[in-house]
C-alpha cells in the first residue's frame, strides 16, 4: 500500500486531539459538497431550459437549411442546389423565399417577415401540428393567394384566425429609382386571404412571420428564378451531422448549411454564456469553499507535528510528509465531490419527477409549469474535475509552505 495515502487515510478518519479539527474537516467536506451540488443542479437547469428552448424549432424549422454564403439570394436551378437535393439521404426538400414587408389590415400597420414556400412545406416540417383554427394548410388555388399568419400577426393587426378581408402586403421596389412625387410606386403591393388557420410557434421570433406561397413571395420580392433558402428533412434514420458535412462538401463556399442550433445561433449562444458565466461564479464559490481546507490541514499539521517528527526519525522523506497531508487535502476534496454530485443529482431527479421548484402558481402562464432540468453526462464528468483539480490547487503550496515552517 502507498504509504503516505495509508497515513493520510487514517489521520482523515481518525479522532483528533482537538476536536476543533474534525469539525473543521467536516465543514470543509460540507463546503465542497454545497458548491458541487449547486454546479450540478445550476448547469442541468440552463441545459433543461436549453433543451426545452430546442424542442420548439421541430414544428418549424427544417433539418438544414442551405443559404447562399454572399448575398440574400440565389439562382433556383443554380446546379449544386440541383445536386443536393438528389441526394439519396434527402426526403423533402423546399425552395423558400424570405425577406421582411409591410402588412395592412383594417388600417392597421406592421413589420412581418414574409416567407413563400412551396407546396410540399407541410411535409418538410410540422407545421399541421401547429395550426389552430377550422381550415387547413393550404398556400393558393387558382389566382388566389393564401396567408397562414402567425400568432403575433394575428393579434397586432386584429385578424383573428379567420379574416374576411383582404391582408395587404407591400415590399419596396428592388429595382430603379424612387419617383418622391409618387411614393406608392416604390413599393410593390398584393394581397392574401385566409386559409382559415394560424400557427403559434413557441418561439418569438417566428411571432411576425406569414407562410404564404413562393410564387406570390417572388413576386412581392421580385425574386423570379431565385431563392433565399433551400431546406431539407433528411430520410428516417439519417445522420444529420454526417449528412451536414457531405453536403456542405458538395455546396463548396457557395453556400452555407446549417442544422437547426444553427439556424437559432444567436439564441444558443447566449445560453452557452450565461451557462459559463454561471460555471465560472459557482467555480469562485468552490475556491472560497476550498479555503476551508486549507485551515483545517494547518491546523492538522500543527496537531500532528510530533507524529511529523516520528515519521522523520523512522526513514519518512520530506516528499513523503508532504504527500501524506496532500492526499489529506485531496481526499477532503473528492468526499466533498462525491457527496455534493450525488446530492446534486438526487435534486435534479426530484425537480424532474416532482418538480418540486414551479415557474407559477396558475396553469397556462408558462410553456411547463417547473423548472426543467436535464443532467449531461459530460457536465458531470467536467464539475468533478473541476473540484479535484481546484482542491489540489488550493492545498500544494500551504502543504509544503507549512512542512517546511514545522520541520525547521
């Protein structure tokens, strides 16, 4: 057996002489459970409300989406679009026409971003789960355009689900100069009427949007031949991330492909710093917690200072010595470690099965009503690292600071 963990185990288990120390060890093993515990349950709630906040893209927003990497457009028969989308792994694909215009309703005004797709959109996302109201998803018939408006439409403009009148729609001339004598000739304007449904995404940002046809899109855009976006779903069973790269090969720099953490970057990003933020604050807790440690192996090294002078006299090392009341620290460190992951965890499945902590008192006000939480594996594997390398950190230079003051 290693000698000096041999020593350290049992000075870590044994009674001292004063009894000041034990409780000392014991607050430093508590402290560190404490700070370990909250990195566990604070990282797994920003990774429950992360995979929430993921759960609402499915309805949405496609598998991948290609866009061109310079400009807002590009050529609908452009032949690495046409290729892709031959792909053998690819079910559905879309060609989509995006960009922000006006709508009028009963004189009200507001900024929507209107989105035409083609008709087969209804089978790249899933959409029908998400449309309230008595019609169905539909986008034209004959000379007719249809417009499925969002939540945040509908209420601004006072549509309902149902409007009776006309929606009108109105996108600035992309092309020639502007006549200011005569302004409504610098805007092209059509209209749409309801298909009888709306969708809700819970999501804010899809709030102002209208799903209407590519055809009345390109038309409103003056995008004839071009597209915005292609967007796929990928055949059952697929590798998104294996097929993301395939096709990003074939796409070259010409285009861009994204998944769908990709398409809400910005959203996700913010999640990833708060989630660091919140590792590096809970990281200087645990570094006050460590201090505890430190205490209580001085005052360990003190109360043993004859058994220092023993184990000198018996052919023990200054090496040794100092390992002895390094694993001493150490171990304090991987109990408190242990002690504060298996409480940590304990919590989050408590708050997943019961969940104890609630966002509001009253249903409906919130997407689910407690805190989700969501415990990765690796976050684990990364806050116990974490505490042992700080644990160590805190107690090498007073180890050997202290062994050198007491042999002198």
């Amino acid at each position: 057996m290693n000698f000096p963990f041999y020593i350290a185990r049992r000075y870590l288990l044994s009674k001292k002489s004063t009894h000041a120390i034990n409780v000392i060890s014991l607050i430093s093993v508590i402290g560190v459970a404490v700070a370990t515990m909250a990195l566990v349950v604070v990282l797994s709630g920003f990774n429950g409300f992360s995979d929430l906040f993921a759960s609402f893209f499915t309805n949405f927003d496609p598998q991948l989406k290609i866009e061109a990497t310079k400009g807002k457009a590009a050529a609908a028969d452009d032949p690495i679009l046409e290729k892709i989308k031959s792909l053998p792994s690819v079910a559905v694909a879309t060609k989509c026409v995006s960009d922000q215009a006006m709508a009028t309703y009963n004189g009200k005004q507001l900024m929507v971003t209107v989105k035409g797709v083609e008709d087969n959109f209804d089978s790249l996302t899933n959409i029908s789960n998400i449309l309230y109201g008595d019609g169905d998803f539909r986008l034209h018939i004959a000379n007719l355009e249809y417009g499925i408006v969002g939540i945040g439409v509908a209420e601004s403009l006072g549509t309902t689900v149902e409007w009776r009148d006309y929606l009108r729609i109105y996108a600035p001339q992309r092309k020639g100069q502007y006549d200011m004598s005569n302004p409504t000739n610098a805007f092209v304007a059509d209209s749409l009427i309801s298909p009888g449904v709306i969708f809700q995404v819970k999501n804010n940002k899809y709030a102002n949007h209208i799903i209407t046809s590519i055809g009345f899109a390109r038309r409103i855009f003056n995008r004839q031949g071009e597209i915005t976006s292609l967007e796929l779903r990928l055949k059952a069973g697929e590798d998104i991330e294996k097929t993301k790269k395939q096709i990003q090969e074939l796409a070259g720099d010409a285009f861009t492909v994204k998944d769908r953490y990709e398409q809400q970057a910005d959203t996700f990003n913010i999640m990833r710093i708060e989630k660091l933020f919140a590792y590096v604050f809970l990281t200087f807790i645990l570094m006050v917690a460590c201090f505890n440690i430190i205490g209580s192996l001085s005052m360990l090294m003190i109360d043993k200072k004859e058994d220092i002078q023993t184990l000198r006299n018996l052919g023990a090392t200054d090496k040794q010595i100092n390992q002895i009341f390094l694993f001493e620290g150490r171990m304090i460190s991987a109990f408190g470690a242990f002690i504060g992951i298996a409480v940590g965890l304990l919590l989050c499945w408590l708050q997943q099965v019961y969940g104890i902590v609630r966002l509001g008192d009253q249903a409906g006000n919130f997407v689910v009503n407690a805190y989700p939480i969501s415990v990765h594996p690796w976050d684990i594997v990364a806050i116990f690292l974490t505490v042992i390398v700080i644990g160590w950190l805190a107690v090498w230079y007073p180890v050997r600071y202290m062994s050198r003051k007491l042999t002198k």
